[in-house]
C-alpha cells in the first residue's frame, strides 16, 4: 500500500493511508487519493483491488462504492490482482478514469 502511495505520490496526487479498524489484515487499511472533485478510497478485498468514490465532503456514491479497479489496457478488462505491482495499481487508476490526471500548471 505504501508504494502505491509513492507510485502516486510521485505523479502529483495527495494521499493519506487510514487504518479502518477491521480485525482483518487484508481490509486493515485504504488509501484515500485526492481528485478533481472528490476523493477515491483505494482497498484490497478478495484478493483484487476495489475502490469507492467519494465526493468533496467525504461521502460515498452508493453507486461508486466497493468497484473493482480493472485493468484497461487490453482486453477484456481484468479485475487487478492484489499483489500486482504499484506501477499496475497506478495505471489502471488513470487508465479506468477512477482518478483525474494532475494538472501540471
């Protein structure tokens, strides 16, 4: 989780890991991902990575939440295993239109 946090980090994007409490060790964090707009709280689950989307005030689109963030770079789209490499993890964020590109003026 940590080096997604760098692969993004390192692209322009804010991120804050959050501990959630749950007994389990796969579920125990998220990262949350500043976007135009709103926030995106990135987790494994299952063995895949998932995602919800949340607006500006921090509130979840119940239509948004527990997706799967799916590589888009061929096809058909595959969900993105949980130990894929953070390089992975960050494309398929930006090729899936889950996250904004970063302005860079």
């Amino acid at each position: 989780m940590n080096n997604v946090a760098l692969q993004l980090t390192n692209r322009g994007y804010r991120t804050q890991l959050i501990d959630t409490g749950a007994p389990d060790a796969n579920e125990k964090f998220k990262l949350r991902i500043t976007s135009q707009g709103g926030f995106v709280d990135l987790y494994s689950r299952n063995r895949i990575w998932m995602f919800d989307k949340l607006d500006a005030q921090g509130k979840v689109d119940p239509a948004r939440k527990n997706e799967i963030l799916e590589n888009r770079r061929g096809f058909p789209f595959q969900p993105v295993p949980a130990n894929a490499a953070p390089i992975e993890i960050a494309d398929a964020l930006l090729y899936g239109f889950v996250i904004s590109p970063v302005s860079k003026t």
